[in-house]
C-alpha cells in the first residue's frame, strides 16, 4: 500500500517590537499564528522576536525567508519614526522602499472622508519594498504587504487578524498534521524509557510526552502527531502496550 501524500509547507514568524521585548506589550499574535497555521496544513517551525533595529530586522528576515517557505511578521508598518519594517524588508530584498500609490490614494481618500488632514507620519503607512502586493486590512485601513515569500502585517492583535485571513487564503498549504492522544497515569520517570524506544521505531510520527500534576501524583498526556492517520494509530497501539507492560511491573514490585 502506498503512503498517502504528506506534502510540508513551513513558516517562520518574526515579531518587531523594543515593546515585546521590554514586556511593555505582551505578543498576542503567535499564539493565533500558530492554531491557524496548524489547521491550514502549515507547520510554525520557527519564532523570532527582535527590536526595532534596521540590522536585526534585515539579518532575521534574511535568515527565515530562506529557510521556510513563508515568513510572517508583525509589528513596525505605523506611522511613528520607529516603524522601520517596510524598510527593513526593502533593504533585505535588495529593492527600494517608497509610497506604493495604490496605498497613497487609498489612504488619501480614507483620512479626507473623514476629515483630517493625510500627513507626513500617515503617509508613511503607505510606503512598501518596489514589487509588493497589498495584504488588505478591512480594519483600520492602511494595508500590509506580500513582498516574495514575506508577509508583513500590523502589530494590533485585530488588526493582524483580519490581515492573516486575507494571506492565508491565497497561500499553497501541506497536508494538515493529524494528532491522537493517550492518557498515561505514570509520570514520566515511569515511562522515559520505554516511550524513547517507541519513538524511534516510529520515525513517521513526533510522540510528546506532557506531564500533569494533580497536587498529590504526577500523570502524562501522551499525544501523537503525524500525517499519516495509519502510522499514527500504530504509534498508539504501542504506547497503549508499553503502558499495560509498565503497570504490570510496577504492581508486580508493589507486591
């Protein structure tokens, strides 16, 4: 019988901020990167965070987009001096960084509906690398944008949403990543042992052990991930076994 298709499409996350790494402002958005990644069948495979340093930015991006086939970033397009994303983008590309038009006149006619003047800071919401395609943003308007495979987006968890469901759509995604889990009354000291062999004669699949403690006995949720369903349940069967040999033994030396 032949394997079923597990195709893989990777991602990185890069969050810019001096705020995140301050702990001023608390990251809301890889957690929701993460889950929504997951079930479009894209595995979150790397997280950055770094400050508003033009350097860091460009050596982080140009570390990530070479490796994962997409990178998301959030934080650093508004309006203030230490915005620095779209340059840093631009810079890591090799490309210029300037007013995309189609952003300018959308804004323009944004803040003149509602009366307020399109100054310089606004305007700068409307500069991105030469060559970038528009992430909309049914928000607060000023868009984010595509350039090759990164995907910058606001910093605003609201914003940042709305922004990740307009990219996800158009994104070639792999096979989703199916997951099954066993409940283990041993704690891990238990069952180490016994789980590491397991894992290596299942190499299709990752096995992860997580303990629990109620306030009197440690227990694991053991949890199996793979992307094949059958390779998956093999995996279990075997836990499930380990586990019945494992309560045997201990019984047999309570005894």
């Amino acid at each position: 019988m032949s394997k079923p298709d597990t195709r893989t499409v990777t991602a990185a996350a890069l969050a810019i901020g001096d705020e995140l790494l301050s702990g001023r402002t608390k990251d809301k958005n890889i957690g929701h990167l993460a889950e929504l990644l997951t079930a479009a069948g894209i595995d979150l495979e790397e997280v950055r965070i770094v400050p508003d340093d033009h350097e860091r930015i460009v050596e982080a991006l140009n570390a990530l987009r070479r490796r994962y086939d997409h990178v998301f970033t959030s934080g650093g397009i508004g309006p203030t001096h230490d915005d620095i994303t779209a340059d840093a983008v631009a810079a890591a590309f090799g490309v210029a960084c300037d007013y995309d038009p189609d952003a300018l006149a959308l804004l323009g006619a944004h803040y003149a509906e509602r009366g307020l003047e399109f100054t310089d800071a606004r305007r700068r919401m409307a500069r991105m690398p030469l060559g970038s395609r528009h992430i909309d943003n049914p928000v607060s308007l000023a868009p984010g944008f595509t350039t090759g495979n990164v995907h910058v987006m606001a910093g605003v968890p609201s914003v940042f949403q709305a922004m990740l469901d307009n990219v996800l759509p158009t994104l070639e995604t792999g096979t989703k990543v199916l997951s099954d889990k066993v409940s283990c009354p041993f704690g891990e000291g238990d069952i180490g042992d016994p789980l590491s062999v397991i894992a290596k004669a299942h190499p299709d699949v990752n096995i992860g052990s997580y303990p629990r403690f109620s306030g009197t006995k440690f227990s694991t949720e053991i949890v199996i991930r793979g992307r094949d369903p059958l390779a998956i349940n093999a995996a279990k069967l075997d836990v499930e076994a380990m586990l019945t040999s494992v309560a045997t033994k201990l019984d047999a030396a309570a005894q």
